[in-house]
C-alpha cells in the first residue's frame, strides 16, 4: 500500500476546474516533483495535501489514514515556501525550535532537535545570527531545518529555491536531495524548472492544464515523452513535419527522404501527416554512419560558439533542427548558408500524439 495516496482528487474555484480528477500513489521515502508552467495546479495540489486548500472532491491519505478533514497541523507534514518565511525578530537557533515550542515538547529535546538540525543543514555557527544576517540560501537552510524538526511524515517544497541564483540553485538542491535521502522522508517538490525535477527526482509529475500528463522517472519522461506537451515542455526538442508512406511497414518520409519507423505508425495510414520529434543529441553533422542510420541534406541557418559547446541550426527542407557539437579546435565549425549532411537515428524520433 502507497505510504500517501491521492485519489480523484479535484479543484474548483466558482465555476473555474483548476485540478482535475488528479491521481498518484507515493511510496514512503519517494522524492516526487510536480513540473509545469505556471498556472498548471501542481502548487493547487501541494496545497491540497498540505491543508491549506480544500478539495472539491476526492481523498488524500497519508499512512492509511485520511487527511482531507484534517487541519494542517493535524497532519504532521513539514512545508517549505518560496518566500523564506523566517521569524525576523528570532535567532536561526529560535526559529529552527518554534513549531517545537508550539508542541511544547521538553526544553531539553528542543535543544538537541535544533543542533541536529543545525548540523544538518552545516549552519549551527550561525545559531544565534538572525535572518537579515544572512544570504538567501542560508535562510531557505533555516526553512528547511524549521520544516524538518518536527520530523513530520511528508515534506512539501513549494518552489523553494526559485529566488536564488542559479550557482546557489545547483547546490541546495544537491543538499535538500541528500538531507532528503538521509532523512528517508516521503517529499514533493514543486517546481517550474525541468533541470531541477530531472536531475534530483525519483518520479516527476509532469502537470499541464490541472492534469497530470505524466508521471514517470526522469529517463522515461525524457526518452519516452507521452504527450505533445511533455515532449516540448521537458528538454529541447526538435519537431519535425512528415508523411506516411506505408503505414503497415512503418515508413515515412522527412524532406523528401523514407526513414523507417516500425510499429509506431499504428493506427495512421498512406498520406497522413504527423508530427515527429527528435531531441538535439540525437541529431549530428555528417554522413550516417552504423548508429546514425539516416542522412538528410541540409543547409547552415545560423552557428552560436559557447566555448565547449557549439550550437547549430540547421534547415532540412521544410524543417529546421537545433543541435550542439563539441568544440574541437583543429575543426572549425561549418559557416551560415553552408550545404551539410545532417544525420539522426530513426529510433530516436519519436512520433507526437495530442
């Protein structure tokens, strides 16, 4: 049985639907990110789970138990916001041991909890500093260890690092990962940001007009993307337009060249035009060769040097693809308006649904 459990569960707001009939099974220990634009509910939801928004209908369940009537702080979950939420006027050490004192735990426990916590997190020389003294990242530190020393069951972190800067985005969300993993706790972390839910989650949630589109680990919703939407949102992504040639030996063709597919033309027939998708990686300059299976002829748009790395766009007809090369500086890079092979691997494109 799932550790939490969030069933048909719905949102409304007068006669605007903002979550619909959303589900997923969470496993005890799991590290789950919500991905999504802006406006997709998968803050809704955190807020559903936490307490603060009541569902239209549905049902969450955390240990077997039912939450939905539950107030928030009967449900013995830890919450990290955005904004950093500390206590101006306490100390790191007293905001770290406020929701202890609220549960009137023993001064000596809330002694040791705070320099656990405080060690956790590599701030305890910092214990009697106060927020204004310190930088954003050692203040969503504090947040974090404010959440964790209740020991609630789940944690839930909404965009909690969307206002720092990138260099210190990288490494607290490498810190909340490894507390997270030490710590075995149940975790959903919200987030717009899809380098942050490939690189630090066990599942994702990929959320998209109140629905979740899919829900898979990071390769697979990668690699092997259900929707349109997941496709574009997740990753660069080259789209490119194409005919069905025969549809029962999975051929079509892309700017005037067959490439055969196999069995994922199902269901289309001679004539039908679709939509393929191919990620940059899997696209390079130059004659196929034993993994590259397929060669199209195209022309130099535009050549970006970024130093490692060097970003090419490239026309093929009536498309266009984007791909990256490594700099090799006995190799200059091809110039705009040059005529080029261009070669991708038919097993890496991948045909687009709605």
């Amino acid at each position: 049985m799932s550790f939490l459990s969030i069933s048909h569960l719905k949102k409304s707001f007068g006669a605007t639907t903002v979550v619909h009939d959303f589900n997923l099974d969470i496993e005890k220990g799991e590290f789950i990110s919500f991905l999504g634009p802006s406006g997709c509910g998968k803050t809704t939801v955190l807020r559903m789970v936490a307490g603060f928004e009541t569902p239209s209908s549905g049902q969450i369940s955390i240990g077997g138990k039912d939450v939905v009537n539950l107030k928030p702080n009967q449900r013995n979950i830890g919450m990290v916001f955005q904004a950093y939420a500390l206590f101006p006027n306490m100390t790191v050490a007293q905001n770290v041991a406020f929701g202890l004192k609220v549960a009137k735990k023993p001064q000596a426990e809330i002694d040791a909890t705070v320099h656990e916590m405080l060690s956790l997190i590599k701030l305890d020389h910092l214990a009697e500093r106060f927020p204004y003294q310190l930088s954003g990242g050692q203040q969503q530190r504090v947040a974090l260890a404010r959440a964790l020393a209740t020991k609630p069951q789940v944690l839930l972190l909404d965009e909690p690092l969307s206002a720092l800067d990138a260099k210190i985005r990288v490494s607290l969300r490498e810190e909340i990962r490894a507390i997270q993993r030490k710590l075995g706790i149940t975790t959903i972390f919200v987030t717009h940001d899809q380098e942050e839910a490939l690189s630090i989650s066990d599942r994702i949630v990929v959320m998209y007009e109140g629905r979740a589109e899919q829900v898979g680990a990071p390769f697979e919703i990668y690699n092997q993307p259900a929707s349109r939407f997941v496709a574009s949102f997740v990753g660069t992504l080259n789209t490119l337009d194409a005919t069905v040639r025969d549809a029962g030996a999975g051929v079509i063709t892309v700017d005037g060249k067959d490439v055969t597919i196999g069995p994922r033309l199902n269901g289309h027939k001679a004539g039908d035009k679709i939509a393929l998708a191919v990620r940059p990686e899997a696209v390079s300059l130059g004659e196929a060769t034993d993994k590259r299976e397929t060669t199209l002829d195209g022309k130099i748009n535009s050549v970006h040097f970024l130093g490692s790395v060097i970003r090419i766009r490239a026309s093929l007809g009536e498309n266009t693809v984007s791909f990256d090369t490594f700099n090799n500086p006995s190799a200059p890079p091809p110039e705009p308006g040059e005529d080029v092979k261009v070669s991708l691997c038919a097993k890496d494109l991948l045909v687009l649904g709605h």
